[in-house]
C-alpha cells in the first residue's frame, strides 16, 4: 500500500484508539494492514526518519532517511507491483520526512524540553474480517512512546490525553476527522484485499508454535513460552486445576521472530508448595490446529540447569531479538498492548535488526507514537497522515 503524506505539524500547545468494530473472534480470522511512521532524534544510531508497511503482520516494505527510496521486503508484493508504485512510495516518504523531524522540535517546546532523545510516531491501519467482511480502523499518533492524539472511529473525532493536543484536536475535529475515517475503512480495506490477492500462499500459511516452559530459579515465575507460529493471532493461558486462572498471570504481547513467524508468553507466579497441592497446565491456541495443553512438572520445566545453552534460554526467555534501548536508563523491554495494538513502552530496538548503511531493518523496530497538526495529504494505499504543527 502506498504511503501517504504525514501532518503538517503540531500547533502550538496552548491516544488511545477507541473506535472498534471487530470482536476478538472475529480478530482471529481477519487481515490487518498497518503503517508506521517514526522520526527520532538527529545524533544517534538509527534513521531520523523511517516509514514502514506491514500486512498480517508481516513487513512488506520499507523507507528510511538514509537509503532515501521505498523497497520492498517479500517476494509477494516485489512480483505483482511495477515501477511506479515505488517511485510513488518514495515520493511520498520523502515528502513526509520533513514535517516530522520538525514535529519533534515542536514537541519539544510544547513538552518545555530542551534536550535527550525523542521520538515523534504515527501508526495506522485497517483490518477486514475475511469471513463476515467487518471492518475496523485506526490512526493514532504518539510522542516519546506515549499517547498523544487519536481517531475515535465511532464519534468520528480525535481524542487528546494530554492537554498538549488540545489545540490540534480543535483543528482535526470535522473534516480531517471525516476524511481520515473514509480513508481507513474504504481505501485502507481495499488494498487489504489486493495484498491478500498478491501474498495469499505466504499471508494464509499456518505454522503451529513450539511452547516450553521457562524458569530462571524456584522462586521465580514459571513461563509458558510458545514461538514458531504464524499468523501472529494467538492465546496463551494458565488453567489450574482445569479452571481459567487470571490471578497471578502475566501474559505478554506477541513478539516477531527473525523468520517471519511470532512468539508470546504467559508468566505465572506460583510456589513450589502451590505446584504439588494443584495441577497447573498452560494452553495454547492457535489456529494451525487444536490447543496445545503443557502441565506443568518438574521434567518440563527448563531452567539454568537444564541442558539448555545459557544464551538460547535467555533468548527464550526475556524474547528475541535482544534489545537495544537509546535513552540512558531504559533498559526493560516491558511489552503492552491496548485496543489488541503492539505497543513498547521504552525507546528500545531489537539487537540484529538494523544496521547502519543497510536496508535491512524491520518493522518491529517502532515505539507506537504520536503527533499532531494539519493534514496535508497525498492519494495512496498508504494513508493519510499527518505531523503536528
């Protein structure tokens, strides 16, 4: 899909997406096309400006201000598209770039910052159940790794959790509001389906996942780990006793593997005492076949003292690829998701997916992030966008 242009810039200061239509089941069996927008800080080790697609969850194609052209990242979309689509996609990127690297400075000033590392980001996308043919959409902007200004797709308006927005929400209200909504749940699903057409045998493919369980030493949680699988759509649970259990459960968001396929985990914390009074059994569901159901024994679990290399545990274990933060003291990589959105709360990136001077990078490489301002838009499968002035 092509990339549209990005916002003008965030007016001068005086979220969450809540418009969904999809039900997690209906979720489970739909397309998703989403797009990504990241401007970063000059002086650091990373593209100031990148923009990325992504269809199931698979990146297809990629920009960046330092190879200044949009490239494809399948097979799929490299065969079935000419010339033209990207010469336009670099036409657009390339005409986009500049208002979010001013959108950064211009936040600063609204945020009273005048220094360190940050980040000014745009995601948005549509999904299309392709058995009931329900549609959902989404266009969110993000500062610094935190909500900024969204589309509510049900009020058609913008919300602002932050008073730093209120302006451009004032000015987005109305017509952007009215024309942003059409774009995501017209155009938006109409390349959904012409990418479906071009990547079927790769976007329909089902691999089942691989799940063990993880544990660092007694005392600490036990993880039930399942990697491998594609489509990225999966559920993970701790039952016990053959009951749904919510309490003391972490679960994670779903990661991406370097092959192309996911990983996910569930953490639950339960003592030694606890695991010999009860049966605990982790289930895992996915579409490639019938739920995967591993109780939980000492014989299953893998630790420090299992033949298990220490280096292939802590991938496993803390989710590959390793992380790499920018700013001094972000060192987790806590993961959380609202409205069903991959979303990194830290301005980190995953070791061995980019590298200066080539265009290898990911697209799992960007905080979810915002920034407002006027729309100036260019008619493309990729969007409207826009950058806060």
């Amino acid at each position: 899909m092509l990339k549209r242009a990005g916002l003008t810039l965030f007016s001068k200061c005086a979220g969450e997406q809540q418009g969904g239509f999809l039900s997690q089941k209906q979720r489970n069996s739909s397309h998703s096309l989403q797009c990504f927008y990241t401007a970063v800080m000059q002086g650091i080790n990373f593209p100031e400006f990148t923009a990325v697609g992504m269809m199931d969850g698979q990146q297809f194609d990629y920009y960046d201000s330092n190879i200044r052209q949009a490239i494809p990242k399948v097979d799929w979309i490299k065969n079935n598209v000419g010339p033209e689509y990207w010469s336009r996609n670099t036409q657009i990127s390339q005409g986009t770039e500049p208002s979010f690297k001013v959108a950064i400075k211009t936040l600063m000033e609204c945020f009273n910052q005048s220094g360190g590392i940050h980040t000014v980001q745009k995601m948005f996308g549509c999904e299309l159940d392709d058995e009931t043919g329900a549609t959902d959409g989404y266009s969110q902007f993000g500062y610094d790794g935190a909500d900024l200004i969204s589309l509510d797709l049900r009020s058609t308006s913008y919300v602002a959790p932050v008073p730093q927005a209120a302006i451009t929400k004032q000015k987005w209200d109305g017509a952007t509001a009215e024309y942003t909504k059409n774009y995501l749940i017209q155009e938006c699903i109409y390349w959904v389906k012409k990418y479906v057409q071009y990547g079927k045998i790769s976007l329909e493919r089902k691999v089942p996942p691989q799940v063990s369980l993880l544990q660092t030493d007694p005392s600490s949680p036990v993880v039930c780990h399942a990697t491998g699988f594609y489509p990225d759509k999966v559920m993970i649970s701790w039952q016990k006793d053959g009951q749904d259990l919510h309490e003391d459960v972490d679960v994670g968001e779903t990661l991406p593997n370097h092959d192309g396929t996911f990983q996910k985990r569930a953490e639950l914390k339960v003592t030694p005492d606890e695991r010999k009074k009860n049966q605990f059994t982790c289930v895992v569901e996915h579409k490639s076949g019938d739920p995967i159901h591993m109780i939980l024994t000492e014989e299953k679990i893998r630790t420090n003292s299992t033949p298990l290399s220490r280096a292939t545990y802590n991938q496993k274990l803390q989710g590959q690829p390793p992380m790499e933060c920018l700013a001094q003291g972000h060192n987790g990589s806590k993961w959380d998701s609202k409205a069903g959105l991959l979303v990194h709360r830290r301005v980190c990136y995953p070791l061995g997916y980019y590298r200066p001077g080539t265009p290898h990078q990911s697209s799992h490489n960007y905080l979810r992030g915002w920034s407002s301002g006027l729309l100036r838009t260019h008619h493309s499968p990729h969007g409207p966008s826009a950058t806060p002035a």
